[in-house]
C-alpha cells in the first residue's frame, strides 16, 4: 500500500496535468489545482522593511499603530511588507489590497496576549456574521494577496488558553466566543489568495480562518497549537467557510481540535441566509497530520459541502480521520467527499454522529433533514481504535452511497453495522 501510495504521487507529479482526474461528482479538476509555483516577492512590487520605518525589533513593546503605517504605505504603492528576522509585537494588522506580506527566516510576528490590542469589527465567527474580535493578521477584500517566507505568525496564546480553561471549571456550559480572544489569521471576501511556507502557531482561538475565499492556495505551511502541558481549545489548523476552489498541499498540521474544518452557517434556517453557503472543489493532498480531533470535519457549523477530496496522506495520533457531524438543529447536506491513499493511525477511521451540542432550534417547529452521502473512502492502510463509529438516526439524517474499497485497517473494535448506511458497497475491505 505504501509502494502504491509513492507510486501515484509520482505518477501525478511526472505527468503534470491530467484530463482523467476528476472530483468525486466526476468533473474534471481545472489545471489551476495543480499550479503551485511559489510566490515571488521580486515581482510584487517595492519591498517596505518594517524597521526602515520605525518599527523596532522588541519583543515586549506592542507596535501595533507602526506596524499598521508600514501597511498603509505599502498600499498607497502597492508592494511587500517585510517583517525581518526578530520578534515584533502587534495587536490586529488590516492588510489592503495591493499589499503582501513576507516573512524573512528568523521572523517573529507575535500576538499581544491583552484582548484589548484587537479591536472589535463585523465578522465571521462560528457560522455568524457578526460584532467580534479581529484577529491578529486580517485582510478583507484583497484579490491576489500573498503570505510568503519562512518567518512564524504566533499567536502567543498561552494566557488565553488558561484563561478558557479556568472559565471552564466556573462554568462548564460556556462557548468557545464567551472567553475573549481573537483568531491568528482572517482573510475575507478575497480571490486568488496564497499563503505559503510560514508557521502559523500558538493561535489563541482558530488558527487561520477563510471566508468567501475563491481559489486559495495553502501551501507548504506548518500549523500548530499544543495540546500539552496546556490544551490550546479550539484551535483548528485552518477552517473554510463558503470557500470555493481551495488547494491545501505539503503542509503540517497539528492542533488541539480539527485539523481542516469545513464550515458556512449554521442554525434551523442556515440555508436561506445570504451570508452562509458552501464549500466545494477542496482539494487536500500530500500533507502531514500529527495530533488532532480529525482530519477532515464536515461541521459543526456548516450547510454544503461537496466535492472534497483528502488524498496521499500520512498521519499520526488523529482523533478521527473523516468526522461529519449531524448537528440536528441545521440543515446539512455534505456529498461527493473522497478520503484515498492515507497511511498512519487514528482513533476512529469513521466517526458520524448527531452533535447536539448548543441544539437550539430558535422556534422551529419541525427538525431540519441533513444528508450525508456519495463519501468514498480507499487505498488505506492504517490502525485504528475503532473502525465504524457511526449512528444511524433517520429523523434527523440520512447516509447513503457510501463506499469502501481496498482497505487494510488493524482495529481494536472491528465491528460494523454496514444496515446504518443505505447502499453501502463493500470491496476489498481487511480488517485485522
């Protein structure tokens, strides 16, 4: 299996562009997927180093209002705000358009861990619209917006982890948005968007977060969050919400929740909401994935997804590989998802259940119906605590046309009611 695995990357990698691969529903997938050529900075314009305008390399002065001038300078030109090597404390940043951002090796762009540094704006959060914190690092509106270098975002979330978790032990019933604190990275309303080769890390809430993004290319990127000494909660590695032909290749992600979330609203009548929609034609491949609640989560707040593909994977200590939560209270339709070629362990290889938590269904008489179906999971070698972690409920759900092909899997629970799916085909399928 791992033969077979290195032998379709490099098949894919010598002939370049195929017209024989198609997404899951059976379109073709555009050439665009596989341009990945790497930013170069030579050609975007006047190279504006934040300390020939002020900027000091401090690790303990909140620079924030000098940073944010080197930015606006930079669009009034158009060109590249460079961070060099040292550490730079900020508040929230406004990227415009016109402006990129690079990270020299040795960089440092590191969160302030006061709240008070990120401003309030309208924004997206938790499948809302809505008055919130910026993050550390924003850029609203921007078509052809690049994050480039081998510099690190961190989010210098240590504070705000122990404060969750403090705020737990009080209130045990409180969300993710009670305990204030912003996200590492946001980038909104935007086409052609690529970020490659940095570290994003330590994020104090989400750890990048895109939405309405059209052809977003993240590439070669590292991100993480611990889950110990002190669990970073809530810290998904990157979430897509009402994205549009998203690549995601040869990065490393490791986090103390999901690790690629696919999101875009969420509550009883999510689906007439002009401000939610879907995510499709996600393609993510040839990427690591250490510690995280899952892999690939359809959910919790989400509408649509269709046409994902998570493919030639390698992955180590997951939670789950393939979550979709059924959450009762939101329409959800998540169809035609492919998960091929993965070796490495998890805990559960499949995990479909009702996610009742925060139900709330805000006077709706009758239950929204959610589907899940056209998922395909094959070519995997890999072991498992639990195989098939998946509950029927055909009053709130329905699964159908699933598909399980040339699957070696070492399981300490081995069952699998294959009656909780309608037209589930079964091929090829050892399990130790």
């Amino acid at each position: 299996m791992k033969r077979f695995t290195l032998l379709m990357g490099l098949l894919v990698a010598w002939c370049g562009v195929t017209a024989q691969e198609k997404f899951p529903d059976g379109t073709p997938i555009d050439p665009w997927f596989y341009e990945v050529q790497a930013v170069d900075v030579a050609q975007l314009g006047e190279k504006f180093v934040v300390t020939d305008y002020g900027v000091q390399q401090d690790s303990t002065l909140i620079q924030t209002e000098a940073l944010q001038s080197v930015i606006d300078r930079a669009a009034e030109k158009g060109g590249v705000v460079v961070i060099p090597q040292g550490t730079f404390l900020s508040g929230s940043l406004f990227f415009k358009q016109g402006t990129h951002l690079y990270l020299e090796e040795g960089a440092r762009l590191k969160g302030s861990d006061d709240i008070s540094n990120f401003p309030i704006v309208e924004t997206r959060i938790e499948g809302q619209t809505l008055g919130y914190f910026a993050a550390l690092v924003n850029a609203d509106g921007v078509d052809g917006f690049t994050i480039s270098g081998k510099g690190t975002i961190d989010g210098n979330g240590l504070r705000y982890w122990k404060s969750f978790w403090l705020r737990r032990k009080v209130n045990p019933k409180c969300t993710n948005m009670d305990e204030l604190r912003p996200r590492l990275l946001y980038i909104s309303n935007a086409k052609n968007v690529q970020i490659e080769g940095v570290t994003l890390q330590n994020s104090p809430f989400w750890t990048s977060h895109y939405y309405r993004v059209e052809r977003l290319k993240i590439l070669g990127v590292r991100l993480f969050a611990p889950a110990a000494p002190v669990k970073a909660p809530s810290s998904d590695a990157i979430d897509l919400d009402v994205c549009r032909d998203v690549l995601v290749k040869n990065c490393y992600l490791s986090v103390n929740d999901d690790a690629i979330a696919l999101k875009g609203g969420k509550g009883p009548w999510a689906d007439e909401d002009p401000n939610n929609g879907m995510n499709e034609r996600i393609l993510i491949e040839d990427c690591v994935f250490g510690f995280c609640h899952s892999c690939l989560t359809c959910g919790s707040e989400s509408i649509h997804n269709r046409n994902i593909v998570l493919r030639r994977i390698q992955v180590d200590q997951a939670t789950r590989l393939l979550w979709l939560k059924m959450r009762p209270d939101t329409p959800q339709n998540y169809e035609y998802i492919t998960v091929e070629e993965i070796t490495g362990n998890v805990g559960s290889f499949l995990y479909i259940r009702p996610w009742t938590q925060f139900f709330d269904l805000k006077g709706r008489q009758d239950m929204p119906m959610s589907y899940g179906r056209n998922v395909v999971m094959r070519n995997i070698e890999a072991e498992c605590k639990t195989f098939f972690n998946v509950r029927r409920a055909d009053d709130q759900y329905l699964l159908s046309d699933f598909t399980f092909e040339n699957l070696k899997i070492k399981a300490e629970n081995r069952d699998c009611d294959r009656s909780q799916i309608e037209r589930f085909v079964w091929k090829n399928v050892e399990l130790q």
